[in-house]
C-alpha cells in the first residue's frame, strides 16, 4: 500500500503547512510551481469570495483559497478516497466546507483540475456556466486534446508548465 504523500500549503494563514493527497494513482495533484504561479496572478481575487474547487483531489487548490481568506470553499470530488482525504485535510487545518459530488451553486472563483487522462471538458463546460460576473475560472489541463471554448469567458492567461496548462478566464 502507497503512503500518501503530503504537498505543502504554499501562502496565507496555513503557508507551510503540511496536507495529504488521496491515496490512489487516479489523483495526482497540481505541483508546487503551477499553485504558485497561480495564486500570485489571482492573490488579490481571493479574500471574501465562493470558490469552487471542482475535480478536487486533496482539495489543496480551495485549501490555498481559503488559506488566502476565501470567505467559502466548495469541494466538488466524486472519489471515495479523495473525499476521504479532504474531510482529513480539512480537520488537519481545524477548518469546515462542503464537499459535493457535483457544482450546482454560483461562485466567484471556480478552479479545475481534472484528471490528465480523462479531462471530461464537457463537464467542465457545465461547471463554468456557474461563474459568477466578474469571476474567474482556472482551468488545469493536458496538451491534447484542447479544451473547449467557455462561452461569455475571456482568456487571461495561459501558461505552459511541463506537461500541465493552466489557462485562467475572466467573466465580464
């Protein structure tokens, strides 16, 4: 049996901080690198707003947020395991959230991460049409295929980091 590996809190209240990731091969979670350069560009988005953490994993993305003070953090993780390891997470850091198995609630901040292998972009289609007004969508993905385009969203970055892209798009 794998030891799950722990990754570490990167900014804010809980910087430094030590959280699990799920103990299975289908989650692998975003490198210290990609959630870096991430919430340095979205930083100032943070504080007081409802975020999404869609396709979960450890739940280290909406851990970051509300490190950074996110007012709300909604887990959106199917995986027994996964679900699992944000519930221990969460307790690590004497925090509460909910955790649901699908996004049917408005938010500000919605971040996506899904699995490399299967990106299921249509459901990530779905999820963005919860994007609040001048919100931002976070998008994590492989090189092939390319995601969709989101309507009503406008591409404000889009970076290259080894084998992940992270594209992040704004709702007017």
């Amino acid at each position: 049996m794998r030891k799950n590996k722990q990754i570490r809190i990167i900014s804010g209240e809980f910087g430094g901080r030590l959280i699990d990731t799920p103990d299975n091969s289908a989650t692998q979670p975003m490198g210290d690198r990609e959630r870096m350069a991430i919430f340095n560009r979205l930083r100032d988005e943070i504080a007081g707003k409802k975020v999404a953490d869609v396709f979960a994993g450890s739940g280290a993305l909406g851990l970051e947020a509300l490190s950074l003070g996110a007012s709300e953090v909604v887990f959106v993780e199917k995986d027994p395991k996964a679900i699992q390891c944000i519930k221990q997470n969460l307790q690590k850091l004497g925090l509460s959230a909910k955790i649901q198995k699908k996004l049917d609630e408005s938010c500000d901040l919605i971040f996506m991460d899904p699995p490399y292998d299967n990106p299921q972009y249509e459901l990530c289609t779905e999820y963005a049409k919860h994007l609040n007004s001048g919100g931002y969508l976070v998008l994590s993905h492989p090189a092939k295929p390319e995601p969709p385009v989101f309507d009503g969203l406008e591409l404000a970055s889009d970076k290259k980091y080894a084998a992940a892209h992270i594209k992040i798009y704004y709702k007017n």
